[in-house]
C-alpha cells in the first residue's frame, strides 16, 4: 500500500482525515486511484481532459519533487514498502 498525503484543501473536499492509502507504484497509479476512489478529486490535480498536473500542485517522495517526472516511472522503494508517503503539496504564489 502506498500512503498518500493530500493537502487540507483535498483532504476536505474528499472528506478524508490523515493518510490516504491506494494500490499504487507509480505516480499515473497514485492519481487515478485517489480519482477513483474519491471521484470528487478529479479535475483538482490533473486536468481531466490532458491528464497533465495543474500548474499549482507539486508531487513529492523522499524529498525529491516528482513533478516532472513520467509519471509512469516506479515510486522510490521507500514509498512502495510504506516507510515513506507521497505527498500532494498545494503550490503557493504571490508576494
């Protein structure tokens, strides 16, 4: 199981508390999971008709940031054994 972290944000639209876990090991996975699971979520993160991450959220494992990575590449290995999470970060702008 792969632990999702969203940001408050989703986590209140889809009515989630904490951690979210799916089947996942990649990050194509990841998303369609939450989507599925929480059809509420889709459109927030990626957008529906391209499939591409909406300019203001970040993917991030181990501390490195997975946005613009293929998002068809295998998550780090600590992700996929759950000592790690993949976090959803909500970018901030403005000054």
């Amino acid at each position: 199981m792969t632990r999702v972290v969203l940001p408050y944000h989703l986590r209140s639209l889809a009515q989630v508390e904490g951690e979210v876990t799916v089947e996942a090991k990649t990050v194509a996975e990841v998303l369609d999971a939450l989507e599925a699971e929480h059809p509420v979520l889709v459109g927030t993160m990626r957008d529906p008709a391209t499939g591409k991450r909406r300019s203001f959220v970040r993917f991030f494992a181990c501390k490195e940031d997975l946005s613009h990575t293929s998002y068809d590449e295998p998550l780090p290995s600590a992700v996929l054994e759950g000592s790690e999470p993949f976090l959803v970060v909500g970018a901030m702008a403005g000054g």
